[in-house]
C-alpha cells in the first residue's frame, strides 16, 4: 500500500524537524533535554498538523529508547495495561533505556484509563508523551497533569508551509522524479489553516489529479480540484476546525440557521459532544457576555446535560442552546477588557496596590497605613463612595466600556451616576 506523502517525508531526525523553535529551536526549552536525553513525561498540546506525534518518534530516535505507541481513538484499558507490561520487560527505573509510551489523542481516555496510566508514570516504568488538540487542562486528569510537563505547540506560519513544500518536491522520491512548476502556492497554504499534513495531503491529491507535463500548480487549479474531492467531516482532523469555526461565526453572526446545519455536520460526523458544548461556554461569554448573563447560565447547563446523556438526545439539548445563543444580543465588551488589561499588566508589570486598599493583619502594616483612607462602600448612600482601585500609574484608565445594547447600555447609566464622568461614563 502507497505511503501518503505526509508518512513518506516525515523527519526522522531533529534538524530535519520544521517549525516550533520555541520548543527544538537552539535556544528551545525542549533542545537541552532531548540532546542530553533527559525526558520528562510531557504532554504536547497544539491544532492537527503540527508534528507532535513527529516530535515524540524524533525524541526516542534521539535520546535511543524504547518507543511504544497507542491511540487513544482504539485502545482500552487492557492495551494499555498490555504496554505496559512490555515496557517494563524492555527497560527499568532511572536507566537510560526508559521506555517511552506516546499516546495520540490523550484527551480521548476516558478517566479509569488514564488512571490506570499513573502507576507506570509514577514509578518510572515509562516516560508518557501525550499528544492532545484540546486543552489539557480540561481533558487530562490533574493527577496525570501534575505529572507531565505541557508544551505547546503552534500552526505553521507561512515559511514553514512553503519549506514543507519545497521539502516535498525535492526530497519525496515518487514527487522529486515528476516535473512539477509550483507557480502559486497561497490557495495550498491557505486551505492548509496552518496543518501541515493537510496541506500535504492537499498537494499530492493536486499532482496525483493534474494529468500533464509539466504539472503546473496554480490557485484556480488547486481550488478547483479541492472542491471536487471535498473530504467528509474528519473529527480527528481535516475540516475539524474549519466545521467549528463556521458553527461559531454563525452564531456569533446572530444566523440560527447557520449554526443548526454546521451543527448537525458535526454530530453526522461524530463529533465529541463535549468540544461543541465547552465551545458554546466560550462564545456565550466572549461574543455574549453582559448583554444577556443567561447566555453562560444556558451554555454551563448546556454542557452539564450533554455530558450526562451524550448521543442521540444531546443533539436536542445542543440545539436548543445554539439557537438560543445565535438569537441572543451580542456584546464582547467582557472579552476586550480583560485583553486590555492583560496587555497593560504586560506593559507595566507588577505597579503597587494602593494603601488604602491593602489588608493590615498585623501591627506593623497598621502603623505602615495599610487600609488608611479606604471608604467601605456600604457605609456610603447608594452602597458607593468614590475612591481610586487602580494604582497611581493608571488612575483613569478605562478596560470596561459597556456595548451598545440595552443591558449594557443599563449598566453604563448605572456607572455613570456614580462615577461622573471618569473613566469615561
């Protein structure tokens, strides 16, 4: 059976590796580890394309152990168990042939098989090296996660997409003895959303479709023939985040009839009812927020209730919360603000809390005029006594400004009769 192109060309070594320099780059934070071969448990968090089963094989070729593989998609606890038994057989505690175990899609495990990874990972039997398209945060049991060192890994820029390319047509030996023109490369590279597999896959479905000599590529060519072979939704990958992007913007787009039909293409296709529900939560705070506070109420329950029933009926209750949100008014006001302040943090650092607003649990911060001047809110008319919570640096500065709907709108009025004026209300 014929390799694809993305097998047939994948690094086998880490100076051959393309992209994440911030990781294997000669002053990445993964560099070090590998030459020397001191290999935590990791656990590689990044979009599908972006070489992190690659880096796991590339890791064991260099640092010479024992490699063992499973994915999380077709493995149980039995498998793993099985593995593990055959790493402990091929290595030992603290020997420099620690085996090393890649699970691909960790975030698929379910809790008692990743339980049943801790033993292993605690004792030093294997080294584990997970790979994961979904925070780990939320998919990794914290006492697997505590364990493990997460990296994250980035979608290919431009550079890398272009290098892959190039990669292919000269160094694959079935693509290096066609005559290929690469004339226009930014619809491959665009379709591609930074995974560099897709983007393989895409180019060699273009030279293996194009029947002439030289096979020129162009963006119409290449446009045309996606267009023609457009592939089934791919949870694990592939349109994944295309199908989730269209969902969000629908909503975000106030269309509930956008939202049901790119819905629907994701429960046709399988998709884990869990990635649309925690993507709901999301948007009902970034794209909704304070123009309708139920939104989160809706799409936190939303989440609870598909988790406890799954398919068929989760589909009901995914329904009823993207129709729900995509009528909803829409404010990201919340979403800006902390974006902002965040930036200001970076920009300032770490500015002193003001006097009046610090604790004074003893005598000494007392006598410094810890807590001198603050005025306790209730104690003034409206619960409100006007006072500076920034520090002296930012005294004015505005990270809130309320959207222009009617509960926000609410909210500015109610700002504005305390503060008069500052911050701009």
């Amino acid at each position: 059976m014929n390799q694809p192109l993305a097998e047939r060309i994948r690094p086998q070594h880490l100076e051959e590796y393309i992209s994440q320099q911030h990781l294997v780059g000669p002053t990445g934070s993964l560099t070090n580890q590998i030459k020397k071969g001191i290999i935590p448990s990791l656990i590689f968090w990044g979009p599908p394309g972006t070489g992190k089963t690659t880096l796991a094989q590339i890791i064991a070729s260099e640092s010479g152990r024992p490699f063992y593989t499973l994915s999380a998609i077709n493995s149980g606890v039995k498998d793993v168990r099985e593995v593990i038994d055959k790493a402990k057989q091929s290595g030992g505690l603290f020997t420099a042939k620690n085996p090393l175990l890649f699970i691909d899609e960790i975030h698929r495990f379910s809790k008692s098989q990743q339980d049943s990874l801790l033993g292993a990972v605690e004792k030093g039997w294997v080294t584990l090296i997970g790979a994961t398209t979904e925070n780990p945060s939320f998919e990794v049991i914290p006492a697997l996660l505590s364990r493990c060192q997460v990296y994250t890994l980035n979608a290919f820029g431009k550079d890398d997409l272009e290098n892959l390319l190039k990669r292919a047509m000269h160094s694959d030996a079935q693509m290096s003895q066609k005559n290929i023109e690469l004339n226009e490369s930014e619809a491959l590279i665009k379709l591609s959303g930074g995974d560099g597999r897709k983007l393989l896959n895409i180019f060699e479905l273009v030279v293996n479709a194009l029947d002439e000599d030289p096979i020129v590529i162009t963006n119409d060519k290449v446009l045309q023939l996606v267009q023609k072979n457009t592939v089934r939704y791919d949870k694990t990958g592939e349109q994944h985040y295309d199908i989730i992007s269209a969902f969000i913007k629908s909503i975000r787009g106030s269309d509930p009839n956008g939202a049901v039909y790119w819905l629907a293409r994701m429960i046709e296709g399988g998709e884990d009812v869990k990635f649309i529900a925690r993507r709901l939560l999301i948007l009902a705070s970034e794209d909704i927020g304070n123009a309708n506070p139920t939104a989160l109420v809706i799409a936190n329950n939303t989440f609870q209730a598909v988790t406890t029933i799954g398919y068929p009926e989760a589909r009901i209750v995914l329904s009823q919360c993207a129709t729900y949100l995509a009528t909803s008014p829409k404010s990201n006001a919340a979403y800006l603000a902390i974006n902002k302040a965040i930036q200001t943090v970076k920009q300032t650092g770490d500015l002193s809390v003001p006097l009046h607003l610090r604790n004074a649990p003893t005598k000494l911060m007392k006598e410094l005029g810890y807590g001198d001047d603050y005025k306790y809110a209730h104690d003034y008319p409206m619960n409100f006594a006007a006072q500076e919570f920034l520090p002296e640096e930012l005294s004015n500065t505005t990270f809130y400004e309320p959207g222009n709907n009617a509960r926000e709108q609410s909210q500015k009025e109610f700002l504005s009769k305390r503060w008069k004026g500052k911050y701009g209300y």
